[in-house]
C-alpha cells in the first residue's frame, strides 16, 4: 500500500462496501451512513483525542490520556463559544438532545441489526 494514500479505517472498511461494488450500491451506502452510520459514530463511539508534547530535541510525542476519550459531539460541546462555530439554525441544545435521545448501546445494537439484515432497511428494498 502507498503510505501516500489515506487509509481506511477496518470498521468502515467492513462496515460501509467492498471495493468492488463502490459505484452499484453507492446510493445505498449513503443512506446506510447518512442514517445509522455517522449519527452512532458522532454521537455515541468514542475516539481518541491526542495531547501533542514536544522533547528537547523538538520531536513532537503524540499520547492518548484517558480524559481525552471522548465522542465527537462531547468534544464539540467543551469548545469554548461553540454557538459561533455552528451552522445557522443548530444549536448545541438541539445536538444534545439528539445525541442523548438514545443510548450509546441501543445505538450500537441498531446499527449492527441494520448491517447485519440490510435487506430489512428501506432504502435497499
């Protein structure tokens, strides 16, 4: 693999198409991540956030506490007058009440039940 290229992370690798079918089912895949996908992983998956510390010699050092273990929304919210960054017509509130209006484990459950029986979505009827 050219390291020039992104790559791919393995859950949306195995999760979203394979390479092959990218252009048959691409309205397909869309639905899938416009609907389940990208709300479970904004919401509810946690990432990990890095604190960069540079050495005497000048190297930057990347590390993963724990207290940056967050999803994206939770990082979204700490933003200092997160209110001006947003588009017009959302506010934080709104995204709150979305990310919390279900756990993260049902959230998980449904978008593996989705994956797992993509026949039953409507889109791929």
């Amino acid at each position: 693999m050219d390291w020039r290229k992104p790559r791919t992370a393995p859950w949306c690798a195995s999760t979203c198409a394979a390479p092959t079918s990218r252009s048959a089912f691409a309205s397909e895949v869309n639905a899938f991540c416009a609907e389940h996908l990208n709300p479970y992983v904004d919401c509810h998956r946690p990432c990990l956030f890095a604190k960069e510390i540079t050495n005497k010699q000048g190297k930057i050092a990347r590390r993963y506490p724990q207290r940056l273990v967050m999803t994206p929304f939770g990082k979204l919210a700490r933003i200092a007058k997160v209110e001006t960054i947003l588009k017009p017509g959302i506010t934080l509130q709104a995204l709150r009440a979305n990310a919390t209006s279900i756990s993260d484990d049902k959230a998980a459950a449904q978008t593996g039940q989705v994956v797992a029986h993509p026949g039953a979505h409507p889109a791929w009827s």
